[in-house]
C-alpha cells in the first residue's frame, strides 16, 4: 500500500474533496477558487511535460513547445522515474479515456 511522504487531515480533505469533482466544470470552480491561476498554469504545464517526456520528447523540444525551463523538466523527470507513481497513473488514465493523445511536432 502507499504510504505519502507527506499525510494530514488536511491533505485528507483536500484529496476528498478531489475526489468529489464530478465534471471538468466543477474541477475548473474548485482549482479557481483554491488554487491561483499561475499555480493552475504550473501545474498543467508540469503535466504537459511528463506527458512530452513519455512520448520521448527532448527537453530542448519540451522547452519550446510548453515554455518550461530547464529545471522544470528536470524536475518532472526526476518525478516520473523516482516518484510516487502519480503522473504515470493519471496519464494511463487519461490516455485509456482518449483525452491524451500523441502530440505532433508544432
């Protein structure tokens, strides 16, 4: 079983909640009111790169196409090799619902 490197009640209610999210309309209302709009842009820029990463894309190319620096490849990188298994989860997922599919070269 996985054990988070970091756990609390409060994390607890914030992945329910998450959870809850029943439509793209209810997860834009509850990360627009939680989250900032760059800490949303991050984050979905993060998720376009571990998704460039698993396609083989390099980071010179991932850099050009989502506008992440280097360090924030790397780091997503160093999350889909050694981490908690959390991005390769959800872009399985993702990819068995069809909203991800190979990009081609821009």
């Amino acid at each position: 079983m996985f054990e988070p490197k970091i756990k609390s009640s409060q994390l607890d209610l914030l992945m329910e909640a998450m959870l809850s999210l029943e439509s793209r309309e209810d997860a834009y209302r509850f990360f627009e009111d939680v989250c900032t709009i760059a800490e949303m842009k991050s984050m979905a820029q993060r998720l376009e790169v571990a998704a460039l990463l698993r396609q083989g894309v390099t980071y010179q190319e991932i850099a050009r196409r989502t506008g992440a620096s280097s360090a924030t490849v790397s780091r997503v990188n160093r999350a889909l090799t050694y981490g908690a298994d959390g991005y390769h989860r959800v872009l399985n997922k993702l990819e068995d619902q069809g909203a991800l599919t190979p990009r081609t070269a821009e």
